[in-house]
C-alpha cells in the first residue's frame, strides 16, 4: 500500500485533502503541529480527525517557532485582526515560511517511514497572500525535498508533494469534501483563541462564505454563527 | 550592519563558519537545535561559543523530530558505531532532512529579523554521504526560500544560503580556522552523549585527522584524545 504523509492542521482544507488522499488508497500518516499559534484548538480538531478517518498513525510536532513573534498567530503582543475578504496586501497573521517548516519537517518523516508521497491542503486561489501557498513554492521544494534526502537522491525514491486544490477555490474543495464524506463539523478554521469561533477574523469569512457559495450546510456552525 | 542567520550546532564547522561570518562584518544571528540527538552537550557548547563570538542573539529551537528515530543520533533503540573515515555508505548517524529542516526554520527567522543572509558550515568534499551537505541541495533550498517568504517573493529581498566551506576539506577549515582565532576548545564534535569524547565514532576520528593534517592543535582534546 503506498504511504502519505498529510499536513492536518486541523482546518478545512487540510481534512479534504485527508479524504481525497484516503480515497485514493494511500495508507494515511497524518502530521500536525503545535508551532506556539493561538488557536490550539485546531490541534483537538485534528486529533479527532484522525480517529474518523482511520488513519495508521498520527504524529504532532512541537516547534517553538514563536519565539521571533512576526505574526498575529504565535505574536501574543499582537491581535488578530478583523478579517476583510477582499484585501489584497499581506495580512499580519503571515507566519514567516510556515509551510515550508511544516514540508521540510514531513519531508524527514516521510523518509523516516519510506513513504513517497506528501500531501498539503493550499491552494493559489485563495491564498491571501501567502506566497507559501503557490505552486512555484510547492515546486520548488519538491526539488529541494529530492535533492536533501538520501531516499530522494541515492536510493532513486523520489518524493511527490500533492497540493489537489492549488488551482481549486475554497468553494470547490468545499464540494469536493462534501462529496467524499468529509466530517466538516468537526474542523476547526478560527484564527483567534477563543472556545468558539468569533465568526469575523479572516479565516471564518472566508470559510464563511465558503461553505454559502457551495451550497454546503456548515455542521460546525449554528445560523447565527456559533459553533455547536 | 548587514544581518547573518548562522546555523550553530556547536561544533567544528559551524564555529568556523561563526567567525567567518563575523569576519565579514555581518551581524550575527545564532540559532541552535535541540531535536532530540543524544549529544546534547554540543548545545552547551554553542552557548559559549556566542559569547565569545558577541552574537547579537542566539535563539535556541526545540523540536521533537526524534519521535520517528531513524537515526543513531536520534534514536535511543540505536547505537552509534565506531568511526571508519574510509566509509563509502550512508552512516546510520543520517538524521532525515535534517539540514532541510534547519533551512527551514533559519528562513523563517531570517525573515522575522529582516536578514538576507543565512550562514551554514557544511562540505561536500567530507560529507560521509550525507546527501543534505552537498551544493545541489543548497542551491534548491536557496530557491524553495526565496519562492516560499513574503520577504523574497513580494519585496525584492532575497535571501543568499552562504557554505563557504562546502568545496573545502575539514583540514582546510581548521586552518581557516585558525588564522581567525576561533576558541576551538569551545566547540563539541563527539556524537556519543558522554562527558568526554569518546574518541571512536566518525565525528571524532574526523576532527583528529583533519587536527593532524591541519597541523594545528586541538584545544579541546588531550594527547590522549580525552577531553580536557
């Protein structure tokens, strides 16, 4: 059976991706971190994830990348701010070089099980900016990935990185998961700490408006927004 | 005053590196892991080396990368072998992706810090098959990073991977070394997670041959090879 390693944050794109990837037979190993962000409880979420998706093994990261602040996300002297879905420049909730920590980090994993396929939940559509969402960084390095690792580079066992929806809008993922089963109620998408979702940061918008363009009833959340 | 990430394991290379750096005039910024590997002392010798170096900051990062073993360095299960410096596989001392990981991270704080300039003291002429040390790699890191930060990709702020030592032999760099007065007494090379050096794996029997061919003493170690 072919092994994936798939970056579960706990969110909506990544436990899609955790479907399209169980519905094409790959044997799932599933890989979150606590990188010191504020919303940890996407990290229950992801946990709870795992548990319905059948998952062979589930392993989360502690990192102390917070340390060098630089967010809204990790930076606890900053706030989050309110969200705005049709802005155009860097929000301050950019960690620097995430995905490529989270990459790099289920690259040493991937090698460390022999598995030869990875897969990230990021799309270029909707990427708010976030230059670690596009497909030239995804290229870029998967051919870091094959030069650095010696099941890549010596052993001929190269590494594919899977990004499904890097063309795809949140509504069209959104589509897909409702089509494969995904439990959407139990994702977890706020950027702020709070027991229940605040319904204006960036992140619950545009999952927001999402699931209403989709079409896709929101199991996570009651009409007037709360969380259930 | 330009601004230097340095990767800072504590031993040879990177104090070498360390000094090369300050030499240049860059202001310098260390950043250290803890991941697990048994010979943690080698974090302690980072933290001195900075203070005689006059770092700007030295950050330390923590990340529980053993958690998949596949390594000697990482795994308690495993042992690590004598040394055999005429060696052609791949040493069971391999961390995967390790220097990816290291990259990685050093992006994101570089991009935190504003600094265009990350510092790493790895060889590909003494790189014991450790494919992560070779300039391919480095190459396709240092392009995964500029196409991955908002720094690189949006402001016109690219970041180089410096490896001055990577078509150098250790021998070389000790010289180097040498020349710039690095406290070579300071650094920690031995793999084995004892008080002293074991005198037996890979990492010591290179550090005393390339001492020897060097010329230079080693400040760190007895004529008997123990520490002193």
């Amino acid at each position: 059976m072919k092994r994936a390693v798939i970056l579960l944050s706990g969110g909506l794109d990544s436990a899609v991706t955790l479907w399209l990837a169980k519905s094409e037979g790959y044997e799932l190993f599933t890989l979150s971190f606590d990188y010191g962000q504020r919303h940890k409880k996407e990290l229950e979420a992801a946990a709870e994830i795992t548990k319905v998706a059948g998952v062979k093994e589930h392993r989360l990261v502690t990192i102390n990348m917070d340390q060098w602040g630089g967010s809204s996300l990790t930076d606890k002297n900053m706030e989050v701010e309110d969200g705005d879905v049709n802005r155009t420049d860097i929000p301050v909730t950019y960690v620097p070089a995430r995905n490529m920590v989270f990459l790099s980090i289920a690259a040493s994993y991937a090698e460390a099980i022999d598995a030869q396929n990875i897969f990230i939940g990021v799309s270029q559509v909707d990427y708010s900016g976030y230059v670690d969402c596009r497909e030239s960084f995804i290229k870029a390095m998967e051919n870091a990935i094959n030069q650095g690792t010696v099941m890549a580079a010596e052993k001929n066992r190269p590494i594919t990185i899977h990004a499904p929806f890097i063309y795809k809008t949140k509504t069209e993922e959104i589509k897909t998961g409702a089509k494969l089963g995904v439990p959407f109620g139990l994702t977890w998408s706020c950027y702020r700490g709070g027991e229940k979702p605040c319904g204006t940061c960036d992140s619950c918008l545009l999952r927001a408006k999402a699931f209403q363009e989709a079409g896709v009833v929101d199991e996570g959340i009651t009409e007037t927004g709360e969380r259930k």
